[in-house]
C-alpha cells in the first residue's frame, strides 16, 4: 500500500512538471507574439489620390514632386524606388539626434538662478522651432524606443528573448525607405538597422567604451567627431560627397552618453547635467557644420530621447519619469515657435493628438518656464511618419504612428495627402492581418467595424480632390482609429480561447490535486468503506472520466485541427482534458465532503470511515474555522498582488503580524516584546521613498554593526563553555540567563535563545573552542574586508577612477 502511494506521488509531481513547464510556454503564445507581418504592399506618394487602391498598390509609378530643387547626377545605390533626384518632402535631409536616458524636464527646466542646462537647444525652441514630449511605452528600454522611433511600431515584444540585442524578426524602417542613411553611435543600436540594409552606413565605437565607471561623455565627444570627419572626407571625396548631398538623406546621432551617466551617477547628478550641457554643444556644433555643409536651407532637424530615467537610475517601466522625453524640432519644413492658446487650439488639425496614451491636457511644470509657447506632444511611434512625410518617402510597412500635422509649416495640400497615405498603410496593415487570419481560420469571424472601409477611403478622396481638407483629416483620423483597432483585434484573436484554456487547464490542476491528497490521505479517500464511485454511463469497460476525456478531447482537437493551430496549441488543450477527465472519475471524494457537511449543519452525524493521518472531518466539525481560514487565504492572495501597485499593504501586513505573540502564549513575555517591535520597525520601510539619493554611509555603518555584533559572540564562544562547564546551582549568571529567555511553558526547556544561537554553529559541537573561534574570526576579516571593498570602490567611481 505504501509502494502504490510513494508511485502515485511520484506520478502527481513528474505530472505536476510538465504541466508547468508546458503552461510556461503559454506566456510567449499569448502575450510575446510578434506584430510584424510581411508581404503588405508599400502606399507610394501620390497613390493616395489614385482610385481602387486596394490593388497594385507597389507597382504605381510616382508622380511629380511637390517641392523641387536643382537636380544633381543620381546615386546608383539609392535604396527607395524613386530614380528622380528631385525633392518629394519638404526638407531634403534629416538630421536625427537621439540622447539616450534624456529625461524631459532635466532638459527643460531652469534651475533657482534661472540657468539652463540647454541654452541652444532652449534657444531653438524660443526662436526657430516646435516642441512638445514624447511619450514612450513600456518597456522603456533603449531597443524598444527606438524602434517605436524609427520603424514606427512598438517593439516586437518576442526581443525580449534576445535580450532586446537582436531582431527576431525583420522590419521596415524610415531608414530602410531614405535613399541612404549615415549613422554614428553604439553598436547595439546601429548594427539593428543596418542589418540587410545597403543604403544604411554606420560607425560604431568599441562595447568596450561603453564604461559605465569613466566619463561616459567621450562617447557622445566620439560621434561628434567622426560625423565633422565624414564632412571633412565628403569634401574631396566626390562619390561620398555625392550621397550625403542626395535627396531623402538622414544623418542620425546615437548619444549614449546621458544614459551611461545616468546609471552610474542618477540623473540627479552634476555628472548627468553636465553630460546634458556637453550634448547641448555638440548639437551646436553639428548644427552649424550641417548649415555650412548644406547651405540650401532644406534641412530638418529632430532632437529626442528614447527613454527617461527614474531618480534612482534605472528605467523599463511606465513611471513617467521613463515613459516623458523631450522632442524638438526646427529647420525646413517645421513651425517656428508659436503662443500658447490653450489645448483645443494648438491640437486643432493634428490627428495624432486623438491616440495619445495620456488624453488629458498637457500641462507645462513651471519650472519650465514653457508654458506661454504652444506645447504639442505625440506618443513615441508617431516619429516614425513624422520622419517619412520630411523627407519624402513612403511610410515603413509595419508602422502604427500617426502623423503629427501639427508640426508642419508647409502646404495644406501636402499634410492632408501625407495624413491620408498614413492612413492607408496602416489600412494595408489591417487588411493583410484579416486576409491572412480568414486563410488560416475555419471559423473567421471579421472585424465588423471597417467591414466596408472602402466607402470611406472614397469618401476621403473626394474631400481631398475637392479642397476639403479639414473634412478629409477628420475622416483621415477615423480611418486610422479604426484600423489601429482592428490591429488591435487581429493580434490578440486567439486570446479569448487560449486563456479559457489555460484557465480551464490551472483550474483543473488545482482541484485534481485537492482530489488527490482528499483521496489518498483523508477518511473520505479510496480506503474508506464510505467509496462509493458514481455508477457509469456506458459500459463497465470504461469510465465516466475517460468518456468524457475522448469525447471532449475529439471536439477540442478537431477544433485545433481545423483551425490549422500550432502545435503548443494541442498540449495547452492536452492538460485540461486530462484532468477534468480525472476529477469526473474521482470527483465524487468532494460530493462526500459537501454531503458530510450538509448533514453535520443538520445536526445529523455523518458516516465515519476509518482514520487516516489527516482528519477530513475537521472541515465537517469545524465550519467557521474552515472559513475563516479560506476567506483569510484568498484576501492575503490578493494583498500580495496589490502589494505590487501600492507597497502600503505591507504596513498592514507587519501590523498584523506584529499582533500574533498575543495569541501564543507559550512565548516568553521579552520575545513577544521583541517580536512586536522588530515587526513594528520593519513596517516602516515600505514607507521610505524607493528614490533616495546615493548614501554610502548606510551599508558601512550597517557592516560594522553586523562586525561589533560578530565580535560580541566571539568573546561570548569560550565564556559559554566556562558556563556551561560550572554547574548551575553554584552559577547565578547562568541562572539569569536561563530564566530571562524561557518560555511561560511548564514543559518547555529552560536554554536560553543566546544558547541556542551559539550552538546552532556550522561547525559541530564536538570541535574545540578555538576552531569556533578560528571559523568565526575568518568571518570577521572577510566581513570587514567587504566594508573595506565597498569604501574603496565608491571612492575610485566618484573619483572617476574606475573600477579599483
């Protein structure tokens, strides 16, 4: 009998495994599934006015440029399908500076004295461009922002496998599509947009610089200088010179810097401002050298970050101290500063205002001192077809950003046409996801709310062809709302029926195993004369349960089958019929319980079996304790996830246990003392701000006390020995000893906690005392060599020294 239980156990916890392990996976199938998709056709300029766009979309031929400028000899690598070297965009280059870990406000805020970390780029916004923020979702990491950026969509989530280093899986970017795109910065984020991409050329320092405990400025200083170099060599060089003075060109600037300095100081750091004020000048610099360079005045500039930084260093969540970058943008093409005349007037026109992941009203802190200039703010991907429609290509395949019109200085016609091309590839975008998901589904069911889409985008083309601009945005607007949703749909559409099989498969692992250990370890299990097991439906041959695991198994496969699911999809399906099969068989243990109970609230004695080592019948005999205990269980479950949100809980959590000496009165009346303030004390901490500033005076205060303290039982090894070797009648230290730290229990030992703690040693008892005393002085030198290491080491990083 003891075989059969030690198999069955052993059965239960492989099974256990498994199941585990199979449901783990289920987390990258629901909520890791990439939302890139290949093979949608690419909405070229001017095809938006062209009728029945709905096919032959990437072979339309061009049309005229809107803005023209002297034509120059073509580039024979010129990546975008345009051969003309004329001007499709109103600016002719890009020059992107992104500052990596830039924090908004540590950019834009003055301090008391009313001084600037970035007096030019301050100067830009109060004299010859537009800003706002950008707003970023998590994960705010360096890959995912810049991918929002750059290809317009947030980040494949599937990267966080790679560690966020490399693609899973290809996209299309703004630099896919310019003619070509010269790049200087780290390697982890170049090397991800160059990768099969000819027309994209980038410099990249060693990981190596990348040093977190030196000046992380060198790195910014870095790329400022191998752009003025690229300049120098385009001067005598005429195939180089040619291509970065060729239309639908950007320069882009990865500056690395803030955010190594960031995490190695906080950004509340002189170091982490005076990086910013170095960013500021080279900007300056690279302004001015572009101008020279490129005296045609068709230049536009972008300044950014791709995430902020929290107080204390870090950033990757949604506080909004990550999620707030600051965007700047001036040159050919974009408004000069305007005034503030309120919310409703600075939106009016730009689409992308309506999908801001924070609705309400941008509000300027007044530390800015910004708030008399129009404030125009966008989420993170909008960049994407902000970029594109500058410069005058088409908008990358993949993208999900909606083109801040408000930005623009240029003609109506343009930034209406420009809205509606954006329109329509995030349409494409929608229609290939249905198309392909009604290939692959037996049972499609479509997303009925662009059902006849094509009446709208005839709708807006008429507008458009008629003047009626401000209607056509609107119905622009609605289309890409739409379309955003049906994405929306489409990448969550198996969503409902893998979670109700995940949820069926926990929810069957959990009673199967109550059944188990009901079954197996209580008086109503299998060796109770009380087993009676329900009778079957069919045949003696085969049991309800399995029935029900080859009929429902059948259905559900079936279903799997049509559906042309993958194949984690039937082993998601697999657990839950075997376990619901399971519980049918062996169900009838809880119906015994539920009877029993029944009949115990009736005031009728329930049938007993024989006993087992875990008495069932306490749920029978004690009902409000079995309550209590459950109801108690569920609300610590769902305080311990709120704890997550509001760390607040914990204070309750310590108060609570704080009181639970009151309610043993077998402890000694110092150690419920003890207990209650120690948990008392503890509660304050989640109180205390996560933010506080660098103090190394905490962990080495807090090491030499944990040093006195190791000390103290060093001294304290050979007294207890003297102690324990005098008998205790003729001791009376021994005495008070024992008698200040035993329990009020009669039957309880009179040893003391000090006694127990010395003897509870790694090394056993029967050593003599000078190896005790050897073992915890070894502990006493590593322990203050420790302190010693961490001194050094805060010393060598302020000192910017390095790593000691």
């Amino acid at each position: 009998m003891r075989q059969s239980s030690s198999y069955a156990v052993a059965s239960v916890v492989v099974i256990g495994l498994l199941f585990h392990a199979v449901y783990l996976v289920s987390v990258l199938d629901i909520y890791f599934r990439s939302p890139i998709v290949h093979g949608m056709p690419l909405v070229h300029i001017g095809q938006e006015l062209l009728p029945n766009n709905n096919s032959n979309v990437d072979r339309i031929s061009p049309p005229r440029p809107l803005f023209s400028s002297s034509p120059s000899s073509s580039s024979p690598d010129q990546n975008d399908e345009d051969n003309d070297d004329e001007d499709v965009g109103p600016a002719r280059r890009l020059v992107l500076f992104v500052g990596d870990g830039l924090r908004a406000d540590k950019l834009l805020e003055l301090d008391d004295e009313g001084n600037t970390n970035a007096p030019f780029i301050r100067s830009i916004i109060h004299k010859k461009g537009s800003w706002g923020i950008s707003h970023t979702r998590m994960p705010t990491e360096t890959r995912p922002g810049h991918v929002a950026m750059i290809a317009g969509l947030y980040e494949d989530v599937s990267a966080v496998m790679t560690g966020w280093q490399a693609n899973p899986v290809e996209f299309d970017s703004v630099f896919n599509r310019s003619r070509n795109t010269f790049g200087w910065g780290s390697p982890d984020v170049l090397l991800m947009f160059a990768h099969h991409s000819p027309n994209v050329h980038v410099e990249c320092y060693s990981s190596e610089m990348e040093n977190f405990a030196t000046n992380a400025s060198i790195l910014d200083t870095w790329v400022f200088e191998h752009v003025e170099s690229l300049m120098s060599r385009a001067h005598v060089d005429a195939v180089l010179r040619e291509k970065v003075s060729g239309p639908r060109t950007i320069f882009f600037l990865h500056l690395l810097g803030i955010d190594t300095t960031g995490h190695a100081y906080r950004p509340t750091s002189r170091e982490y401002l005076e990086n910013i004020k170095v960013v500021d000048e080279g900007v300056e610099r690279m302004y001015n050298l572009f101008e020279e360079s490129f005296p045609d005045k068709k230049t536009a500039y972008i300044f950014t970050s791709d995430h902020g930084m929290a107080n204390r260093g870090s950033h990757g969540d949604g506080e909004k101290a990550n999620t707030e970058t600051p965007l700047v943008l001036w040159g050919s093409g974009i408004n000069p500063p305007s005034p503030n005349k309120g919310y409703e007037d600075r939106t009016s026109g730009h689409a992308s205002s309506r999908f801001l992941f924070d609705p309400t009203p941008p509000v300027s802190p007044a530390s800015w001192h910004l708030s008399h200039l129009a404030r125009i703010d966008i989420n993170q991907a909008d960049m994407a077809p902000l970029m594109a429609a500058l410069i005058g290509v088409p908008f990358p395949v993949n993208s999900e950003g909606v083109l801040p019109t408000a930005y623009f200085n240029i003609d109506r016609t343009y930034t209406s046409r420009a809205l509606f091309r954006n329109a329509l590839q995030i349409l494409e975008h929608f229609k290939f996801k249905s198309s392909h998901k009604e290939r692959i589904t037996t049972f499609f069911k479509p997303f009925t709310p662009l059902a006849h889409y094509q009446e709208l985008v005839d709708e807006i083309r008429d507008n458009l062809i008629n003047g009626r601009y401000d209607t056509a945005d609107n119905l622009s607007a609605t289309l890409i709302e739409l379309s955003l949703q049906g994405l929306a749909y489409f990448q969550k559409y198996d969503w409902t029926f893998l979670m109700g099989i995940i949820t069926g498969g926990y929810a069957g692992w959990i009673i199967a195993l109550f059944v188990f250990v009901v079954n197996h370890y209580t008086t109503y299990g299998s060796n109770s004369s009380f087993n009676r097991p329900p009778p079957r439906i069919i045949s003696s041959s085969i049991s309800n349960g399995n029935l029900t695991m080859l009929l429902t198994g059948t259905v559900l496969f079936s279903i799997l089958l049509a559906e042309r699911s993958p194949f984690m999809y039937y082993l998601y399906a697999l657990f839950p019929v075997l376990f619901w099969g399971w519980i049918i068989d062996h169900g009838h243990v809880l119906g015994r319980l539920v009877l029993a109970t029944i009949l115990q609230a009736a005031g009728v004695a329930p049938p007993r079996a024989t006993e087992g080592w875990w008495d069932a019948t306490i749920i029978i005999h004690r009902p409000v304790s079995s309550i209590a205990i459950f109801v108690v269980s569920i609300l610590s479950l769902q305080g311990l996830v709120l704890s997550y949100i509001y760390r607040e809980i914990f204070v309750l959590g310590f108060f609570v246990l704080a009181l639970w000496p009151l309610f043993s009165p077998s402890l000694s009346y110092s150690l419920k003392i003890m207990w209650v303030l120690v948990s008392m004390i503890t509660a304050v901490f989640p109180l205390i701000p996560v933010d506080l500033p660098e103090n190394i005076v905490l962990p080495i205060v807090g090491g030499i006390l944990i040093l006195l303290f190791g000390l103290a039982t060093l001294v304290y090894a050979p007294l207890r020995q003297a102690i324990h070797a005098t008998p205790p009648s003729s001791s009376s230290s021994s005495s008070f000893i024992s008698s200040s730290f035993s329990t009020s229990s009669p039957s309880s030992s009179s040893s003391s906690i000090l006694e127990k703690e010395a003897n509870s040693d790694v090394l056993p008892s029967s050593f003599p005392v000078h190896f005790h005393v050897l073992y915890r002085s070894f502990q006493l030198v590593c322990l203050a060599l420790s302190i010693f290491l961490i001194y050094h080491t805060n010393h060598s990083l302020e000192t910017k020294q390095g790593l000691p």
